[in-house]
C-alpha cells in the first residue's frame, strides 16, 4: 500500500508540474540558475533563459538559502547579458527572508527592445555572509515575493511570423510560465 501512495503521489506531482508550466507560443522556455562559489564568504548564481518567441518582461522572485547561516544577495549585474539594453532592470533584496526579486522590463518609452529567440545569460546575482561565515552550500528555488512577484514571462504582442497588425491582445494569453532547472557550476 505505501508503494503505492508513492507512485501515486509521484504522478500527481508529475501532472501538477507540467500543469504550472506553459508556453502557448511554441516550445516550453526554460529559466536556467547556475551556482558557482565565488570564495568560502560569497557565491554567484547565474540566470540564464531559453527561449524560441520575442520577450518584453520577465519577473524572477528567488529565495536564497545557506542553512543556518545569514546571507544576503548584495548585487547584480545585467552588463553583457541579453537583457542589458532594456528600459527597466530591478534587483531588490530583502534579507529578512533570504530572497531577492529581479524585474526586467524592455520598453518604457518609446523604444523597441526585445528579448529575440534565443539562449543566454541574462543577470549575474552575487550572494555574501552577513556575518562573514563560510558558506559552504547555497541553495536556490523560486518563490513569491510582496506583492505578488512569482516567476513569469511576459511575450511581445507581435511574434515572429505574425502579420505586424495581428497582435496578441489578451495579457493572460502573452504570460509564460518556464520551466525552472537550477545547476550547479562545474
């Protein structure tokens, strides 16, 4: 009986999975977070993305883990990365519950910046002891930050092959949920 519960609580999982991850305009994009330890005090995690359709935003909440010790992402930087040409890059921490919450977004004004089909990094976030510890493992995953950061795409209303007149209206239509694949450095 216990063997299976287990199947049948993998399957579930399985579906629930597959069932949070969407992408109505081709192949499932894929965010990448690859952390590298920097020193014995300090890590960085590289965010990287997937993707085979335009891009004009992007919210990636992380919550960020070292057991018992304190840390805090301290900065980030979008200079080379594919992104780095947007209108809005944000990177907020907020130490109290180990997370930090990067927004991008590519046009504010008159500008026509996109994120093209396509694989790279898009931001290096780098991680450090509060209290100069080691920190010898960090974890990552995603998470909800206030107010209601979770992680999300958002595709450009004009996609590649598109008559430029049709456009994809319906906000809920243009979200994209990626899949998430956390690695480690080698």
């Amino acid at each position: 009986m216990t063997r299976l519960k287990m199947i049948a609580s993998t399957i579930l999982l399985l579906c629930g999975t597959a069932a949070a991850q969407s992408d109505s305009f081709g192949i499932l994009d894929t965010l990448y977070a690859e952390l590298e330890p920097i020193s014995a005090q300090s890590w960085k995690v590289t965010v990287s993305y997937s993707n085979d359709q335009n891009i004009v935003g992007l919210v990636v909440p992380l919550r960020i883990t070292a057991g018992m010790n304190r840390i805090v992402a301290d900065s980030a930087s979008y200079v080379g990365g594919r992104v780095e040409d947007w209108d809005y890059l944000a990177f907020r921490a907020d130490t109290a519950i180990q997370a930090v919450t990067l927004g991008m977004i590519a046009n504010i004004g008159p500008t026509t910046h996109r994120l093209t089909a396509g694989s790279g990094r898009l931001v290096t976030v780098f991680i450090s002891s509060l209290d100069g510890n080691p920190i010898p493992e960090l974890d990552i995953d995603t998470t909800t930050t206030h107010p209601n950061n979770s992680l999300e795409v958002i595709a450009d209303s004009v996609q590649p092959g598109m008559d430029d007149t049709t456009r994809v209206t319906s906000m809920q239509e243009r979200k994209i949920y990626p899949a998430w694949v956390i690695r480690r450095a080698q």
